[in-house]
C-alpha cells in the first residue's frame, strides 16, 4: 500500500513540517489532504471532528501528534466493518460474487476457492459470467490453476441456469462452498441487474436460504466511484460482504474507510497483490498500520 501510505503519510509530515502548533489553517489543509486521499466527504467529516475535539481538549500536545490522533479515528470508523465469513462443514453453501468487468471478480474467486479448499472445505465454481467473452475460459484457467472444479456451459448460456445446475451438482458432491461468478456489469445497466435478480430468486427455489452471502467485488483504484456501485448493487440484491481489490496498485486506498463509513457491510477481504496468497482477510488494525506506516531508516 506504499502510494497510498504516500499520500496520507507523507502529507501530513509535509503539513506539519516547521508548524509549532495545530490551528484552523493546518486542519484545513488536513481535511483537504483526507479527501484527495479518497476517504469520501463522511469518513474525513468524522475523522476531522474526532481530532478537533482532541485539540479544542488541548489533548494533542503539538503537530506531530495528529498521526496518531488520525490512525485511532481511522480504526473507529473501521472495526465495525471487520467480520470474518467462512464455510460451514457438511452443508452446501453458496457465495455469490457480483461486480463490474475489470475490478478482478474472477481472480478474486480464484484466490477464495484456494483458500476454502486449502482450509480443507470441498469447493465448486459456477462459470455464471455468460455474457463476457472470455469470462467462462478464465475462470476454467483459475480453476485448472487452484485444482477446483468449475461447472460451466459455454458463453451465451443462461446465467441462472449453469448456477442451478453447478447447486445441484455441488449438492450431490458434498461440496461445502459453491462460488457462483456472474456476468460483470455496470450498476446503470438495468437489464443485467435483473439478471442478478433472477439468479438469485432460481437459488431460492433449490434452498430457501441461499445465496448464503453475496459479495461485490470493488477495485480500489475507481475511487470514489466504487461507493455508487456498492450502493446500485446492494440496492440490487442486498450485500453481505465486500472485497475491495488492487490496494497495491493504487494512491486511492483511502476508499476503504469511505465504504466503510456509507454502507453497513462487512467488508470480508482485501487485494494486496497478484499471488493466490495477496487476498487477505481484512484487518482494520492490519490496514491502520501500513496506511501510516512509519518510515524506517
């Protein structure tokens, strides 16, 4: 998360650089400093109102101390988001993964269905995503990849037919997680979220209780942005969960505390990196801790 630690880390040095004491121009130029970080306007509001109380208390004895100040009002925003999911032994599950084309949906499954399995869970993929050219191939390679088996039909088939079909074959397998992908859209188009509809409603018919969960899958780098998606799709079919990808490849990981803070929903993982391994389960004090890493050397 270097470039995003960039932009909050090293702002705030720079802004306190030569300052002997906090006033209402340097929290001025802190929240602007916050915003252009990605943390949306109601994080920052509330960060900033936590550190102007701290100074109106005369609790922040100089500069320098507002790092700390901001790491703690950051992790108040983001611990009530922090809520682990995982399979249950012995009954067939469904996770279903939503998401725009690009934000990594795909790999995302992929890096879940290694995990499942690698914690010793039976795990099925449903190769949902009919309506990008490609998509089926890719989460095949992903399956090849991890070793778990994909149920598909080939592009062009009906959605909520391939994810009624890899249930029944889950169910008859034993398979404790099925990890249903679906076609990667745009929360403006209409038509494709009621496809997500109908997929959810055919799961319904087959077990009143799945999808189990259903999680949206966000690139971190669309900034601001990702908070219109995650408000269309969970408007759309209810989240239970969000992945939020690409961290390492952005300055915007600020985006995290602005889903956090606009929408109740847990958020499950996060992407750092390529590897099967760089999907990590997200850990708000983990997060905290590399945003305002300090330098060393």
């Amino acid at each position: 998360m270097s470039r995003s630690r960039e932009q909050l880390t090293s702002g705030v040095e720079r802004l306190v650089l030569g300052k002997k004491e906090i006033d209402a121009e340097l929290l001025d130029d802190l929240e602007a400093l916050l915003l252009q970080a990605d943390l949306g306007m109601a994080a920052t509001r509330e960060m900033m109102a936590a550190v102007t109380e701290k100074v109106r208390r005369k609790e922040l004895a100089d500069p320098q101390a507002l790092t700390a100040a901001l790491r703690a009002a950051l992790l108040d925003i983001l611990r009530p988001r922090a809520a682990q999911w995982s399979p249950r032994k012995g009954e067939t599950q469904v996770v279903m993964m939503v998401g725009i084309n690009g934000a990594g949906k795909t790999t995302t499954i992929g890096k879940l269905a290694a995990r499942w399995k690698g914690e010793g869970f039976g795990v099925l993929l449903a190769a949902g995503d009919t309506f990008r050219a490609a998509a089926v191939e890719q989460l095949q390679a992903w399956g090849e990849r991890v070793q778990v088996p994909v149920v598909a039909q080939g592009s062009g088939a009906d959605s909520a037919s391939v994810i009624y079909d890899a249930y029944a074959t889950a169910r008859a397998r034993g398979s404790e997680v099925l990890i249903a992908d679906t076609a990667g859209r745009l929360h403006t188009q209409g038509h494709l979220m009621e496809e997500l509809k109908k997929v959810k409603r055919v799961l319904a018919k087959l077990d009143p209780a799945a999808p189990q969960q259903i999680w949206l899958v966000l690139d971190a780098g669309t900034g601001q942005n990702a908070l219109n998606q995650a408000r269309q799709f969970h408007e759309a079919v209810g989240l239970t969960g969000i992945c939020i990808t690409k961290l390492d490849g952005t300055a915007k990981g600020g985006v995290v505390a602005a889903v956090a803070k606009a929408l109740p929903i847990p958020i499950r993982y996060v992407g750092v990196g390529e590897g099967v391994e760089d999907l990590r389960p997200f850990d708000p004090q983990a997060f905290v801790d590399a945003l305002f890493a300090e330098k060393t050397g």
